[in-house]
C-alpha cells in the first residue's frame, strides 16, 4: 500500500470518529481563506467553552489535512456550519 493510500485509510477512519458539538457557526458568506474559517471556528469554539475542542481542531488540521477540502472536512467534525 502506498503511502498517499496509507494516509486516506487513516484519515477515512479519523472521520468516522464523531466529535461534532451541536455549535452552529455561520461560514457562508466569509472569507473562505482556510486560516480565516479556523480563527471563526476556533473563537466560537472558545466561547461557547469548548476550549479543549478548539485546540484540537488546529492540531488535527495541521497534521492531516492535506487540502482545504480535507480541512473543511476536519472543521464540519466539529461545528455545524451554517
């Protein structure tokens, strides 16, 4: 198995993890901007206390993402974006 295969089997099983809170956070209409959308998330994430959570998406989004695709996806674990 190739490394890149190695890498989406992972990731594929990383997403079946649930963590998604039940926080709705407005997106639509912001700057798309990958650094943009995480630094709204994160700060809702925050505010609403889900301290730990916010930590957690920049981590897990540095080490895995590997597209901004694969970025949103991360995001959408955790917030309902509206």
């Amino acid at each position: 198995m190739s490394n890149t295969a190695k890498h989406k089997s992972k990731y594929i099983k990383e997403m079946k993890r649930l963590k998604q809170t039940s926080l709705e956070v407005q997106l639509i209409g912001e700057n798309g901007n990958i650094f943009n959308l995480l630094g709204i998330v994160s700060k809702e994430l925050k505010r609403k206390s889900f301290l730990n959570e916010a930590d957690q998406l920049w981590k897990e989004v540095q080490e895995n993402a590997k597209s901004y695709e694969e970025a949103l996806a991360i995001i959408q674990e955790y917030v309902i974006i509206i």
